[in-house]
C-alpha cells in the first residue's frame, strides 16, 4: 500500500505541477497526526490521494484512510511572499462562521477539522483540513462535439431555470439582516468573547493587502484603497534599480490625474439607503464553488470562501459568472464599434443579441474549439434572459423571507455604476489603465452636472 501511495503522489507531481515547497507526504502526515490526536481511530493509515479540484490559489486532494475516512485538504498554490495568512485565517473564519452561527442553516458549508497558515509545517505551504461536499460539479458538464457547449449552457431549459433560481435564492440567503455586532465594512474573523468563541468584523483584508477598518461606510474603503494604491505604486515606480522598466501608458502624471479623478468621484458615488445595509459576501457564487445533487439539482455544498466580506447590498448584486457574458467571446460583437466604452468588466456582463449569421468568423482561434458558432451565440441570447429570471427571483426570494422592506427588482441593473468603480480601484493602477477612458468620462460627466447646479 505505501508503493502504491508512492505512486500516487509522483502522478500528481507530475501532471498537476505540484509547487515544488509543497511536500505531499507531509501533508499526510499532517491529517493523519490530527485524526489521532481527535481521538478518531487512531490506528490507521492514508490509503489514498487524489486530486479534487484545482483553482487559481489553492488545490484540492482527496485524502482516504484504512478506517474509511475521507478529507479534502486544501493546499494554498501561493509562495510565501505573495501568500496573506490574514486573508486565510478570514476565510476559514467565514466558514465557520457560516457552519456555526445558526444565521444561514440553509447554506451548506463543510465542516473544517484543522488548518495552519504558515509555510513551517510538514506540509510545507498553507492548508485547510475540511470534510468532502456531497454532489457534483455542473461545471464541469459538457456536451459532445460539434456543439461545444458547457456548464449551464449545456443543460436543458427546465435544468438552467432550477440551477438559476437555485443560485438565486442562494444569493438571498446570505444577504439576510446581520446583527448588530456585525454593522461594519470588513472581514470576519473569530474572537473570545469571555472565553467562547464568536465572530466579529475585523479590518478588511483582501489577498493582497490589509486596508485597515473595520469601516463605516464604502468612501472609507475606496478613500483606503487609493493611498494604499498611491503608496505602492510610489514604492514600486520610485525604485531606480527595478529590473522591469515601467508600463509606458501610466507615466506618474498619468497615475495623479487618474488618482485625482477617482478621489473626486468618491463622495459622487453615495450609496442609496435602500441598497446600503450590510450583508455577508461571497464574491464568487459560479458553478464551480457550488455543488448539486445530480437528481433533484438542490444545492448540497458551498465552497472557496475566498475573499468574502460584509459589505453594503449594492455591492453583493453580482450575476453569478455563469451568467455572464462579454462582448469578445465567442467573438467581438459587431456593435461594439457603436460603443464607446467596449472595456471588459468583470463585473458586468455584455448583453448579447443575436447578430446576422453572415458576421460570425469562419472559425474559432482555439484548437478545440468548433466552427458553429450558433449554439454558443444562442446560449449567450439566453442568458440575457436567465439573468433577468436571476434577479427576480432573488426579489422574490428577499420578499418571502422579509430581508427587505421594498423591492430590489432592480438591484442588479442600478449596481452596476457602483460595481464598475469599485472594481475599476480594486484592481490596482492597472485597473485604472484599463478603464481609463471610462474613469475620465465619469469624473466629466460629474463635473457637467456640477456646473449646472444638477449636484
């Protein structure tokens, strides 16, 4: 048995480019010492590992043992210099959070047995101890060539409408009422309060960096992150001896007029009372983080917790990605030219229509990509349609439950000005490149309205 684990790991080494810091053999002996030191059977063996999932930070084994235990050990895929132990911690708090407050009972979220957030174990990265989510993966459904289509597009109409409507009333789910010690801007993390474990909001971290706060409001939070961005760009532009020569398009004038322009449009953006109340956060509610029996397609697990926060309302109405679109794919989209701002935003989606088969391209770059293009435009017409379903029945949802006094019908399509900016400052200077165009329109457009007396 232990040749055959050998065999294993060498397998996964090899085909998924396992860090070279990480240590496999550690980390079983890392699950196997907390199991015994649990008091679960401590006379067993790891018989098993295998790969569960692979995503853009961690990956994911499938660790079995002689006793029939099964953990998912979630191993962090970051070096150390570019790895934020506070946003782990956060992370793993939310899920506990989530799992033991009592607030969400309809939110399933594993159970996490242990972790360690430094690089000085026998692991020798970060890792996240948890059991295995029932279900399966929608994601990863695809159709046979030449359709090539996908995930939700690949399902039927009647499977899309439950998978939407269940990611929906999902969403409504976690954007319940917090109580009254949870009324800040931040990110969870645990406290003792009189020797008990409870939760509390702390300061907002992100991957990267800690903001500070807790905060009152998003102007704290945009105000925070723009010095934090103005510092590290200076450190990084001011460094004579740095190797890599500098982006040619953003000249330190470039950056303080942008700089500048976004200040300004801080106190523009004041978030409506109605969308402002605080909810929690999971930035990343798509196919691939939630998981559904096969059968009755009812959510049975929800995971990658990554980078979730309490945060105001107007900020949580993000589609799912799922249901998202963008004007260069599958490809450009022949009224782009009339648009003046075909920036792509992650954030919001492209509304397709169905353009005249004589402007589809001949073929796809991609090598496995088919020729037809009219079932891949056809499912991006119907997801116009599933978002609009999407935020209905997130309405609906708010409204059975009494989350919400009024109606958030359309709370999706009145975020999307808050949406872009706060994307447009958390993606960094180079987010402030991207954008640019659209950045200066809105700050002349403000000033316009200013000189007539409009705000």
């Amino acid at each position: 048995m232990a040749d055959e684990l050998a065999t294993q790991i060498s397998a996964l080494n090899e085909l998924y480019s396992t860090p070279k810091w990480v240590d496999l053999n550690g980390l079983i002996n890392c699950a196997t010492t907390h199991l015994a030191s649990s008091g679960l059977r401590p006379n067993f063996d790891c018989v098993g590992i295998s790969l569960l999932g692979r995503g853009s930070y961690n990956t994911v084994y499938k660790l079995q043992f002689s006793d029939g235990t099964q953990l998912a050990a979630s191993v962090s895929k970051s070096p150390s210099e570019k790895f934020n132990p506070s946003a782990k911690q956060s992370e793993i708090a939310t899920m506990k959070f989530v799992r033991e407050s009592g607030l969400f009972p309809d939110v399933p979220v594993p159970k996490i047995h242990a972790w360690d957030t430094t690089f000085s174990n026998l692991a020798g990265a970060p890792y996240v101890l948890m059991d295995i989510v029932p279900g399966v993966n929608l994601a990863d459904t695809r159709g046979p060539e030449p359709r090539g289509l996908r995930g939700l597009d690949y399902l039927g109409d009647e499977q899309q409408v439950k998978v939407v409507k269940a990611l929906a009333v999902l969403q409504a789910s976690l954007s319940r009422p917090l109580p009254s010690h949870l009324t800040k801007i931040g990110s969870i993390a645990p406290v003792e309060v009189q020797g008990n474990p409870q939760f509390s909001v702390r300061p907002f971290v992100t991957s990267r960096a800690c903001l500070g706060g807790p905060f009152n409001s998003m102007q704290d939070v945009w105000r925070a992150k723009l010095e934090y961005e103005a510092l590290y760009t200076v450190e990084q532009r001011a460094s004579l001896d740095n190797s890599s020569p500098p982006e040619p398009a953003c000249t330190p004038e470039t950056f303080a007029e942008l700089y500048q322009q976004l200040s300004s449009l801080i106190d523009h953006l004041k978030i409506p009372p109605k969308y402002s109340r605080l909810v929690l956060h999971h930035p990343d509610l798509a196919l691939r983080n939630v998981l559904f029996d096969p059968d009755t397609l009812k959510i049975t697990g929800v995971i990658d917790w990554a980078g979730a926060q309490i945060l105001p309302l107007v900020l949580t109405a993000l589609y799912p990605d799922d249901l998202l679109s963008a004007y260069d794919r599958p490809f450009t989209h022949p009224d782009v030219p009339k648009n003046p701002y075909p920036d792509c935003w992650r954030c919001i989606p492209f509304d397709w229509t169905h353009p005249p088969p004589e402007s589809y391209p001949a073929a796809f770059i991609g090598p496995d990509m088919p020729a037809d293009f009219r079932p891949l435009v056809g499912a991006l017409v119907r997801r116009v349609t599933l978002r609009a379903r999407f935020a209905a029945y997130f309405d609906e949802e708010m409204r059975k439950r009494k989350y919400s006094d009024s109606s958030l019908a359309t709370l999706f399509s009145d975020a999307q000005e808050y949406l872009r900016f706060n994307e447009t400052l958390f993606r960094g200077w180079y987010g402030w490149m991207d954008h640019e165009r659209w950045i200066k329109s809105s700050y002349e457009r403000v000033q316009s309205s200013r000189k007539k007396g409009d705000i």
